[in-house]
C-alpha cells in the first residue's frame, strides 16, 4: 500500500496513544480518506484491528518491517 | 453504530493505579463509548489540578524493582523514609521512557474526549477536599448520581 490521505507517526508510543492520536487524526479528514499510521508498540497490531471492528473505520493493510508496524486506515462513512 | 456505554469508579489515588481508570476511559471514548468516571475515596486524588501521586513498594511484593532489589532487599526496607520518594522518581523515569503518557496527559486526553467526571460530594466534605484544588471541568454528585449513569450503561468497573 502506498496510497494515503495523511500520516501518524506514533513510534516509541506505548498504550493507548496510538489509538488515541490515530483517532484525533480521523476526525479531522473525510470519509474514505485513508490514514497511514507508523507504531512500534507490537500491542499496537492487535489494538488497530479491534479499533477498526469496533469504529467503523476499516483497516486495509497491516504490516511490519524492522520492528515498524504500518497501518492503513480508511475513515468510514 | 448504536453508542455503548462505559462507568468506572476510580478508588484509588496512587501513581500506579491512576493508569487503568484513564487508560480505560480514554481509549473507550475512542472507540465511541460514551464515559462516565465517578471518583470515591483516594480516587479524588486523580482530580487535582497538581497531580503530584506517588507509588509505595511498601506492601506491594508485586511490584518490580530495579537491579533485581526485590530479590535481596528486606520487606522492612521499604518502609525506610525517602523509599517511596525515590521508587516514585524511578516509575516517572520509567514511564517517560517506554513512552507511556502521564497521568495528565491521559487525563486531559479523557477530557477532550468530553468523558464525564464527578466527584464524590461526600468524600470531599469527609477529607475537606478544597473546591479550588480540583479541576473545574467536573461535576459533583454522590452514590444516586452514579447510578443514574451506571444503570443504563453496557459495562461498569469498580477500580
């Protein structure tokens, strides 16, 4: 995935802010507008899929590469 | 999405245990859950506008301590003076640099998120809690005024 609207940078965040912040984030882009977040909490991988279950919002991808892990939001409707 | 609903009352006024009642709420008002946090008893301590909340080793075997002192050191050690002050300074070092937030700042995130805070009327009148010493944005009620959350709520947590 390449593609993104905006991005977080959450490295060296531990619980829950990076799910707090990705969440300020949303609520300032549009719907369908995609958010690339950047975590290195590994809690975070589990935390982004509940997140995206429970809001509404849907994660695309999730991936990990040197101990960074990549989300890629879309802002539901 | 139909909006759930979360209660916590927050009993404690320790460092450590400032975490869960913030870390819980503000991640739930994330999620969309409306919040509401009743604060009893030490929790009022979590309303000051100068938190200043320590963590005591004293009494607390699960706490892990630096350089394996847990292993060697005496349970009676931890009650000398200055202990508490100085295990306080090292979970704030800690806690800074695992990149946990603070309590202010988790507490302010809660705020932003309009999570609804009271404090207990009774408590305050009980330790002569100073009005001017709590932060302005909460609401004062007693044990009715929780219910009246508490009762329509989808989950609610005694901390």
């Amino acid at each position: 995935m390449s593609d993104f609207n905006q991005e977080l940078d959450a490295r060296g965040l531990n619980c829950p802010l990076p799910i707090l912040r990705a969440k300020k984030t949303l609520n300032g882009m549009n719907a369908g507008e995609i958010l690339k977040i950047i975590a290195t909490d590994p809690g975070s991988v589990k935390d982004f899929e509940a997140f995206a279950t429970q809001t509404g919002n849907q994660l695309m991808d999730s991936s990990e590469a040197n101990g960074e892990f990549h989300f890629f939001l879309k802002k539901g409707g | 999405m139909s909006e759930k609903s979360l209660t916590i009352i927050a009993t404690k006024g320790t460092l450590d245990w400032a975490y869960p009642p913030f870390i819980l709420s503000s991640t739930a008002a994330a999620l969309g859950y409306n919040v509401t946090m009743f604060f009893t008893f030490y929790g009022l301590q979590l309303l000051k506008k100068d938190l200043n909340l320590s963590v005591s080793p004293l009494g607390n075997p699960g706490m892990p301590m630096p350089m394996g002192m847990d292993k060697w050191f005496p349970v009676l050690g931890t009650a000398i003076p200055g202990m508490q002050a100085m295990m306080t300074g090292m979970m704030k070092n800690t806690i800074k640099s695992k990149g946990v937030a603070s309590v202010a700042e988790l507490r302010n995130l809660c705020l932003e998120a309009d999570v609804k805070m009271i404090g207990c009327q009774m408590t305050i009148d009980l330790f002569d809690i100073k009005h001017e010493d709590l932060i302005d944005e909460i609401d004062l009620g007693g044990a009715a005024t929780y219910f009246e959350n508490a009762g329509q709520s989808d989950i609610n947590l005694f901390i």
